[in-house]
C-alpha cells in the first residue's frame, strides 16, 4: 500500500488508479485483475505529488506547529519543545512527500514506506538529487501488515493510502500503534473532488466534470467493495483516530488553487489523468460524453485540455490528526 495520490473522488482528478501524493494504492492490480506497471506510473504519480506541493507545504507547516508545541518530558527539561527525530510516510510512492518532511524537519530521519519497489527507487533517486540520502531511507512493505519492523515514529504521516485498505479502521489503529508517545498520525483522506473544467466548454453536453465524478464515485465505490476485508462502515478518519486511543482529534482542509492558464505541466498531468479515466471508466459514460472526453485528451485538438485556455485546477485536500497518549 502507499501513499502516492491516485485520483478517486475528493483527491485527484477524474482517475480512480493514481493518486495525487505520490505513492500507490493497496494490492497493485488495475481493472479486470491486471497488474499495475509502477514503472511506468511512477512519473506520473511523482509528477502530480509535485503539483500539489503547496498544499503538502501547508499541511507540514500545521504539522511542525503542533508537534511544537509538545513540551519535553520533565526528566529532559520542562518547557522545552521536543524534536521529531523519526518520521514515517507510509505509501511514499516516488517519495515527494517524504522529502518535504525531511525538509520540514531537518532533525528527523524520514522512512518512505511503500509496496512498490519501483517507486521506492524514484524516492531513493529523488531524496539523492535532494541531498537528502542521508536522511531518506525506504521500506518495502505492505499496508497494515509489513511494519512491525519500523519500529516507532514521533510523526506518520499517511497519503490517500488507507482508503485502499478493506478494513481502514483496522489500518489507522496499526499505524497508531507505532507511534511514540506523543506523537502524531496524520491522515490525508476526503476533501473536494478536483474542479478542471468551466461547466460548459463549448463541446458536447455542459456538465461533463459532474458526470466524470459521478462515474470516479462507482468506480470507487466497486474497488473498495473488492478489496480484501472490505467492511462497510461509516469514513469518519476523526472517530478512526480516536478509537485507535488516540488524543485530540483535529481536521483541517488545504487548498490548491491553479487559475487558468494552467502551466504545461499541470496540463499535462491533467491528460494524463484523463486518459486514464478513458480507460478505466470510460464505458460508464454515454457515448456523447465519450466523444467529449475522447477529444478532451487528444492533443491536437483546439479543444483538448493540453491547448484550451480555460483549463485550471482547484482542489481541496484535508488532514486529519490526533496523538498519542503520555505514559
């Protein structure tokens, strides 16, 4: 399992087999049972954890200020702030996020977990360019079995992962288990599915994003039905945390707001996207809204989002975070 964001509602846009953060989703198979190639999504992935750094910015800096304001334990000095000197980012993907930790706090070794060597290898390469290897290390093992040899950690920090887990109460209880105490889990799941497209774009039926997120919402809602375990339970991330033993629950929503005219790598992130979509879902849509989307990803077409003028990104992404307790 990672962390890598792979678009399924609330996260990425319009395709349900990546993710926006960089790492990949439990089990490794795409539709109809094939095997993903994170050799090739790899780019890909790594490429839109880049995109959404600003919101991965904010979301560290809200981090640091509250694990700053943990005092030291008295036999270490009261008053004293506590370093973080262990972070793991569990469902890494190519590892942007774990960089950023790493920079974000530079007395901490940050563990990239992942269960995909190939983007582990992306995270090793990055955190290399990075001046990071020193800090970086990765782990191949998979979500919530696998990491009971990663020892504890003063902050986990988990990436659109858990929500490829049949059982999500069960994996947010594992990851609380290896925090230290008074460290911090933080959960990035839920917030506002991607807006990309006005609601009329001057070809075919006005309205297409709402249809593509209705289709991205089945899809998801199969995959989760299929996973290992699935139960059927209430995706309240808060009451997870807190049953998990956890203290002070806390949620808080980041914004990433890309105007038009979006850069070419945005826009080359959103066909991707939407190419994937095309394959995944594209037979829930009629065939009028196929059309659109077929000429949406063409990249000679006037109208296609890699040449329109209009195309932006705004989403929302929200992170939820409690505690553990004091001996």
């Amino acid at each position: 399992m990672t962390s890598h964001d792979r678009p399924v509602p609330g996260h990425s846009p319009a395709s349900p087999p990546l993710r926006a953060g960089g790492g990949h989703a439990h089990g490794g198979a795409g539709r109809d049972g094939a095997a993903i190639d994170w050799g090739v999504l790899g780019p890909l992935l790594e490429r839109g954890a880049e995109i959404q750094t600003p919101v991965y910015e904010q979301a560290a800096a809200w981090l640091r200020e509250l694990l700053d304001h943990r005092p030291a334990p008295a036999s270490d000095g009261a008053g004293r702030p506590r370093p973080v000197r262990r972070i793991l980012d569990v469902g890494s993907g190519p590892g942007v996020v774990s960089c950023l930790l790493a920079r974000a706090f530079p007395e901490a070794e940050v563990s990239a977990v992942d269960a995909a060597e190939a983007l582990l290898e992306r995270a090793r390469a990055r955190a290399a360019r990075l001046g990071l290897a020193d800090r970086v290390h990765t782990h191949h093992a998979e979500v919530p079995h696998g990491l009971d040899a990663l020892g504890g950690a003063d902050l986990i920090w988990s990436s659109k992962a858990l929500h490829h887990v049949g059982d999500q109460r069960g994996a947010v209880a594992a990851l609380a288990a290896h925090l230290r105490p008074g460290g911090l889990l933080a959960v990035c799941e839920g917030g506002l599915a991607p807006r990309f497209l006005p609601r009329d774009i001057g070809i075919g039926r006005p309205g297409l994003q709402a249809r593509l997120d209705a289709a991205a919402e089945d899809w998801f809602t199969e995959m989760r039905a299929a996973l290992p375990d699935a139960t059927d339970t209430l995706e309240d991330w808060p009451a997870f945390l807190a049953n998990a033993g956890l203290r002070t629950p806390r949620s808080r929503t980041f914004l990433l707001d890309l105007p038009a005219p979006l850069p070419d790598p945005a826009r080359r992130y959103l066909h991707a996207n939407l190419s994937r979509a095309a394959e995944e879902y594209g037979d829930r849509l009629d065939p009028d809204d196929l059309s659109t989307l077929t000429r949406l990803t063409d990249p000679h077409d006037p109208a296609g989002v890699t040449r329109r003028p209009d195309v932006f990104l705004l989403s929302a992404q929200t992170v939820h975070t409690a505690c553990a307790p004091e001996p």
